[in-house]
C-alpha cells in the first residue's frame, strides 16, 4: 500500500496479549524501511500451533530479552 516510493505492510495478529489483556484482532502497518528486528519479527508472523507447548513461555521470554538489549 502507499505512494510512489513510500512502501508499507500491513499485518493483522490475533489473540495475542498487551499488557496483560488479550486482544481478539489489530492491524498493524509495517513501514518496510523501518528498523526491524526480523528474528522477533519471524516470530511474531510465524504460524503457531493450537496445542500447548511447554517451551513456548520460555521462548517468548528469550525473544523479548533480546530484542531488550538491541
């Protein structure tokens, strides 16, 4: 979507956590020259699996421990 030499993207997650409070939907807009952290960003647009996965707490505590100290 966008102008000429503006590009962005727009990814709408699901049933994911803010603050404590889950969200059912939001659409978020990507700019695609922004600064990403594209291993958080692989994980956030990757396709979980339904059933419960006793790493996936810890994961995402790693994810975000990193993305803290960039």
């Amino acid at each position: 979507m966008g102008t000429t030499d503006i590009e962005n993207n727009i990814v709408q997650l699901s049933n994911f956590t803010d603050g404590g409070k889950v969200v059912e939907r939001e659409l978020f807009t990507l700019p695609a020259d922004a600064w990403k952290d594209l291993n958080v960003l692989d994980w956030v647009l990757s396709i979980k699996n339904q059933t419960n996965d006793s790493t996936e707490s810890e994961f995402n505590d790693l994810m975000h421990s990193s993305f803290v100290k960039k």
